[in-house]
C-alpha cells in the first residue's frame, strides 16, 4: 500500500467530514482544508484517538492519490459530488 505523498492533504481538503474534529467541532465541508493540516500539509492528528473514525478508515492508494495532488484533489471531488446527499 502506498504512503501518503508529502505535500499533498487532498484527503483532508476535498472531502466533505460530518464528525467532529478538534477544532472544527461541526466537521468540514468539501474543499476546505480541515484545520488538523500543519505547513506540510500532513495531519497533526495522524494516529491519535481524537482524529475521526472515517480519517482513519480512508487509506492510500493509486487511484485516489494519483501522479500528484492536483489529480487526488480532482478524483476526491468527484467522488464527494457523487456520494453527496441530495
């Protein structure tokens, strides 16, 4: 399995999030930037109880994260628009 790509945070940005993250106790919508990003675009929460269940379930792979983060930013939008309640 992939590792996430340094410098990226599409999975924390395009995605819609309904939990509460600390400091964003109302979740996030789609495509902003969840406030857990720190300077390198990596979670300041990775591996903590406090980072959400549906944070920790989304894993890396090919198809999502594509060649660079434009194209998992533009995969992830594409699949919260069509996973998005009417």
């Amino acid at each position: 399995m992939p590792e996430c790509r340094a410098h990226c945070g599409a999975c924390c940005t395009a995605p819609s999030i309904s939990s509460p993250i600390p400091g964003m106790p109302q979740g996030k919508t789609a495509g902003v930037a969840c406030v857990q990003l720190d300077a390198d675009l990596r979670c300041k929460i990775f591996g903590l109880p406090e980072r959400p269940a549906c944070c920790g379930g989304l894993q890396p792979s090919l198809e999502m994260c594509g060649a660079d983060r434009s194209a998992a930013m533009a995969w992830l939008t594409v699949l919260e628009q069509a996973t998005a309640p009417d």
